[in-house]
C-alpha cells in the first residue's frame, strides 16, 4: 500500500519525463544495513518494463512497478507494507502491521496448516 504522498510524488517524478511507462521499485544487497538489502526506486521507459512486475496503477495516473523478488524478500518483503516518500524523496517503507497476511484464498498460513491437517485426519 502507497500513501497519498507518495501517489502525487510518484506522479510529479513521472511527469518530469515523458518516455516513463512508471516507477519501480526494487531491491538491492546492502550488507551494511541490518536487513542486508536496500529498496531502490528507478524511471521504467516505456517499453521496457518487466512481465514479472507487480504493476499498481495509482489513483493520480500514475503507474508503480514492484520488483517480484521485493516482494518477498526478508520476512514477507513489501508485503502488508506502506511505502511513502518525503520531502526530500526519499522512499519510506514501513514494515507491514501484526496482522497475519491472507494468500489469494484469504487465508492465513495458520489456517491453511489446520485445514490441511484436519483434511488429513478425516481421510484416516
């Protein structure tokens, strides 16, 4: 999830090129910070965007590629997370909440192990 700030700073620096298909933001290995790796946020030209984004259209115009990969990475990558972006334009990430994140089925880790194991049960 993307804050406001970040939705209309996202479409200022897309509007200061127009060759941009959008914004994307990734990762790269930093082992001199405590979790290894530093997101980066880089212009995507059009034409050259990568099938294996997550692509975000925002409510601004404009478009935010994820790196797949950025995703995940650590404990649940950007998963749950608020990315925002300051004054300065720097990138915010915020770790995501304490709540358990839902797969595409809408259900917990947790909930799939006890279904899967109650499945199990009954077919004994």
């Amino acid at each position: 999830m993307q804050t406001d700030r970040a939705d209309s700073r996202l479409f200022a620096l897309q509007s200061t090129k127009s060759d941009v298909a959008g914004c994307r933001l990734g990762m790269t290995n930093n082992w001199g910070s405590p979790s290894g790796f530093t997101y980066t946020l880089n212009f995507v030209k059009s034409g050259e965007e990568d099938r294996t984004d997550e692509r975000i259209d925002l409510e601004s115009g404009a478009t935010l590629f994820v790196e797949r990969k950025a995703l995940w990475v650590g404990e649940g990558g950007l998963l749950g997370a608020t990315v925002d972006i300051d004054d300065k334009f720097n990138l915010i990430v915020n770790s995501k909440s304490d709540e358990p994140q839902r797969g595409s089925a809408g259900l917990t880790a947790d909930e799939v192990a006890r279904r899967a194991a109650t499945n199990t049960d009954e077919e004994r």
